[in-house]
C-alpha cells in the first residue's frame, strides 16, 4: 500500500474514503493532525444514538463551584493567542494591509462568553505583538470598556450579550511567558524583541518591572537549570500542545509519537450515532510527567511555584469542521476543556486576580471532566484559622489540611457514576515525593492530613469520567474508563 495520503482539498468538510484504508495509511506514516481528521471526517458506520441528556458546550458560571471563606472561584484562560501572534488563525492572523483577521478574533471573543471565563491571559508571541502598541493588543471592539491603573491600560472588559464579563490581560510567549503586564517592556520595538525573547534572569526582571509575573510555558521541555535562574512565578503542570504535538509527545513526554493522532481522528466521523466531538481530549489527555517531576524538584529546593494549565490556542491546527459545526481546534472546543481557577473576593477584580495566581491560591481545571461541586482545599489551625492555598503554616502550629472530594455538578442520573479519588503529596525537601493520603470519593468526601513536617503540600483530584461514555457511542466507553487527572491545586507550604 502506497504511504502518500490522497488530496484533501483545504477546508474540506467530508471525505468519501473507505475508513479501513484511511485509518491505516494513517496510522503507517507521519501524519500531521489537520490531515488526519479531514481524511476520517466521513468514516464509521451509522449507530443510532441512545436518549441521552443534551451535551452542553458550554459552561456554568464558576460561582457554581461554591464560595469558601469569602472566596469565590474565577476561571480563567492562561496561555491564549491571538491575532497579535504571527501564527494564529491558521497563519493567517493579518491582511496584507496589517488589519486584524477579523472573524478570528470574533471566534475568540465569543468563546470567552460562552465558557463563561472571567479572566483571559493573552499570551502572543513577539511577532507580531512586540511591534504594537500596549493598547491596541487588548482588541478591544464594540462597547468594551479599558481597566485603568494610574490612568494607565493595564486590561480591557468585554460585556457578553447576557452580561457576563470577561477581563482581558496581555502577556508574551517566546522562551519564558509572561502574564498579566501592565506596559510592554522597555525600550525601541527592536529591543523590545530581544528582551521578550530572552530566557535569563534579566529578562525575568525586565517582565516584573514592567508589571507582569513570570511563567513558563512547556515546562516539559525546560531544563531545570533555567528554571532555577528565572525564579519563576508559576509553570505550566500541564500543556495542550505538548499533549498532542508528536515530536513533543516522543521527545519530552515519553509518550507514542502518534498516540494523540490516532485517537483524535475517531471523533472527525460525521455520521449519526458518533462520538461527541467535545470528548476528542479524552483520547490524548494524560499527564505531563516530566513538568511534574520539575514541578516537584523546585518545590523540594524551597521555591514557591503556583500551577497551571496551559490551552496554548490558536485556532491554527484542525481547519475543519468537525460533525457539530465546529473547526476541530476553536477557542469554544479549547476552552471547554480546561481552565484555571483562581480563588478570589471579587471576580471581577483583576488585580485580585494577579495576586491570586501569583500567591498560588488557585488550581488547573480540566473541566471537560466536569464541573466540579464541593472542592474545598485549606490547612486547619487548631485556632479555626483557615490558611488558603498558597499561604504557610508553621510545623509546630498543629495544622491539619482538609480536603472536600469534589463531586460532578448537575451529574444526571441515568448517567454511570464517575470514580472520584483525591490525592496528598508531601514533596519532602529532604526526601523523596510521598502521597501521604488518598481517599475514594466514594468511601468518604474528605481526606485530611497532618501538616507537621516542612515542605510542600499539594492535592490531586483524579476522576475515571465513566459519566462521559454513552456520549462516545459507537467509539465504545474505553477511553472513558481511564483515570485522568481532575484537579492539580498549588501548595500549601510548612515552614
């Protein structure tokens, strides 16, 4: 059999090729994944559908996760781009005469609204967001409204038709990734360039002084050395691209090259009865090792590192549309999958935001998972003082940490029940990583855990999301009875 694919027109919608063959030929070589998916856009055999409850593609307010202590969950987007970065919207992010793609930047804009995200950390690259003016990168269209600080622009609101707002940020992605800047760093656009591009302790300052934090993004692919030289604010414990990039996947990861591939194209299947394509994550989503075990060395060295988890959009990867309308890789898709949630007084508040994530009282998502009800996460004082995620206790205070094991939102009841398990590692500074508790959700809906030897403390929710299968239909509900990580939490710290 012949390894060269047939012609896929761009933008095609459906493909009259057998699947077996197609599968195959796919399978055999390297195939990149907007290929992929256009050539099985048209494969499977037509399945009736069982009765099942309407997928919802979008999401609750975060509200909906429950106040705790005065702190309300706000679910934001950490690493997005638009078309201030040279290779959003398909590689088409401008005119040639400079203006915005327009119906991109829409796309992102409506997705912000319909996942309900409150805060949304832009991330461009420097092409061609160092060559802009601080104000022009908020793309601020129709009634959005500037945040001002010092009569400065430090962010833009954008009011959704049903009134939820979202807060916009600008930051940078190159070799380090800063977040939540209040002005571009300084100097001409030409210096500008060099210091966003740079990986060193000096352009560390230069993102802090411009009133930024310092994140890394692909932490898989960062040695630990610059790490340690940048003091990072925050990683990445978790990115998308790195999950299905194969190059990434092999190299970083460890995982099969074309694992996220071969997976991700069953969901392209256009005929009745298929899988709801939302669930495509659900056959590459896994863990990110290699940023965990970085994760957990800086931690050891006593360094405070606050978690999340990176989208990495673009809409630049699956230029099709996918059986419910969608182009595989929308901002919507994307952003239904996972967020980051940052416990704050005031949603709304951006600098309660910043200083949220920058403390580390927050914690990743993955939210196509579930939304999850009842996660509750504080170190108890023997006084009834509460210590938040991202706050200290001292070793002789007696402190407990107490968990509240999430439960799936709105769970209907005719669908299976997940498998709920919630995790405590002690990262040791002297020692090895210990999970020093682990509680079914099912047996109890707390696990607690003595706060008495110093380190770091960080909680993992797991989930086997067996609520998920029926909507897989003729995919079968294997990739649905795997245990995936729910919720990585940033440390509570003993001193």
């Amino acid at each position: 059999m012949s390894n060269e694919l047939p012609d896929v027109p761009q933008w095609s919608l459906t493909v009259d090729t057998k699947c077996s063959i197609v599968r195959d030929r796919v399978r055999s070589v390297r195939t990149p994944i907007s290929i992929a998916v256009v050539v099985v856009a048209a494969c499977g055999s037509p399945t009736p559908a069982p009765e099942l409850p309407a997928w919802d593609r979008t999401l609750p307010s975060a509200a909906v996760m429950g106040v705790r202590r005065g702190l309300t969950p706000a679910r934001g987007i950490v690493h997005l781009h638009s078309p201030y970065s040279h290779d959003a919207c398909d590689g088409m992010p401008r005119a040639v005469d400079g203006a915005v793609n327009e119906p991109c930047l829409a796309s992102l804009r409506s997705a912000l609204c319909t996942t309900r995200i409150d805060y949304a950390n832009l991330t461009d690259h420097d092409d061609s967001m160092a060559d802009e003016s601080f104000a022009a990168l908020f793309s601020m269209r129709g009634a959005d409204q500037p945040i001002l600080r010092g009569g400065e622009q430090i962010a833009s609101r954008l009011t959704c038709d049903d009134g939820h707002q979202v807060a916009i940020t600008i930051g940078g992605e190159n070799d380090l990734m800063p977040i939540m800047l209040d002005r571009h760093v300084a100097g001409t656009a030409a210096e500008r360039h060099a210091t966003y591009n740079g990986n060193d302790a000096t352009t560390a300052a230069a993102f802090r002084a411009a009133g930024g934090l310092v994140w890394v993004a692909h932490t898989e692919s960062k040695s630990l050395e610059t790490l340690r030289l940048v003091q990072p604010d925050g990683i990445e414990v978790y990115n998308l691209h790195a999950n299905i990039d194969p190059t990434i996947r092999k190299d970083y990861l460890g995982l099969d090259s074309s694992g996220a591939i071969s997976g991700a194209i069953e969901f392209a299947d256009s005929n009745p009865g298929h899988a709801e394509p939302d669930l495509a994550m659900l056959s590459f989503l896994s863990p990110n090792g290699p940023a965990i075990d970085k994760w957990h060395a800086l931690l050891k060295e006593g360094r405070r590192i606050s978690v999340t988890a990176g989208s990495d959009a673009h809409e630049n990867a699956i230029p099709i549309l996918l059986p419910d309308g969608e182009r595989g890789d929308s901002y919507r898709r994307v952003m239904r999958w996972f967020g980051n949630i940052a416990l704050v007084a005031d949603p709304k508040n951006i600098d309660q935001v910043e200083q949220a994530l920058g403390t580390g009282r927050n914690f990743a998502l993955f939210e196509i998972l579930g939304t999850p009800e009842g996660f509750d996460v504080g170190a108890a004082t023997p006084g009834g003082q509460t210590i938040e995620l991202g706050g200290t206790v001292s070793r002789t205070e007696g402190a407990t940490l107490r968990v509240g094991i999430p439960r799936v939102l709105g769970l209907d009841p005719s669908l299976p029940t997940p498998t709920i398990r919630a995790r405590v590692f002690w990262i040791d500074p002297t020692g090895p990583v210990q999970m020093i508790a682990e509680v079914d959700g099912a047996v109890d809906t707390q696990v607690s855990a003595a706060l008495s030897a110093p380190g770091a403390y960080r909680v993992e929710i797991t989930i086997v999301p067996s609520h998920l299968g029926p909507y897989l239909h003729d995919l079968g509900t294997e990739m649905a009875e795997r245990e995936l990580p729910w919720i990585y939490t940033s440390p509570i710290y003993v001193q």
